[in-house]
C-alpha cells in the first residue's frame, strides 16, 4: 500500500495527503444532546436525593412505626372480628359482592385499556 503506484492518479494521492477539513457539528444535534444528558443527569441526582431522604426519614420516624406497629398488631383482632360480624349481615354480604364486583370490573377497564 505503501508502495508507488504507476497507476495512481498524483492529484488524488495530493487530495488525500492534504489536510482534511472536519464538518462542523450540527447546531441542533449538539444542543439537543447536550440537553438530554443534562437531563438525564438531574433525573439521577433527583432519584438518588430522594433515595437518601427516604432512608433518612425510615431511620428518624423507625420508633413511631414500630409503635405503630405494635399498636396495630393488637387491634387487628378487634377488627377481624367486626368485619366478620358486618359480613355475616344481609347488608354486609350485598356490599362486600358489589365492592367485589367493582374491583373486578375496574381491574378489567384498566387491563383493555393497557392493550388497546
């Protein structure tokens, strides 16, 4: 490749052995890039601030939810017992079918309107 070549045109080996000029970048591309991962850079920044926070307030508020917890595990038999009680009623009966009936309606609308 090195070798001189009878057959090679001198101007074209001139035209490839001169300086080559580079195109200058497309105003519109370049800011749009740059728009996009300065984007994608606040996004990141925002989750893991967020992130920190959520950590943050789990170790601050962890005694008030273990009290929570400890207060709720002992009401959660009283209220078993009261929506046992209610379900055993007529009324509670019709309105826990008709609540049934609304979740599955719902749940069908939202899965149609995932596939459409």
């Amino acid at each position: 490749m090195n070798e001189q070549n009878d057959e090679f045109d001198p101007r074209l080996e001139a035209l490839f052995r001169s300086e080559h000029t580079h195109l200058p970048s497309e105003p519109f591309s370049s800011k749009t890039l740059a728009a996009i991962a300065a984007a994608r850079r606040r996004a990141l920044l925002t989750r893991r601030l967020l992130q920190t926070a959520g950590v943050i307030a789990l170790i601050a508020l962890s005694p008030q939810l273990i009290d929570a917890s400890a207060w709720l595990s002992t009401k959660l038999d009283e209220a078993f017992e009261l929506a046992s009680a209610w379900l055993t009623t007529p009324f509670g009966l019709v309105a826990a079918g008709l609540a049934a009936l609304a979740v599955w309606w719902v749940r069908g609308r939202v899965r149609t309107r995932h596939w459409r």
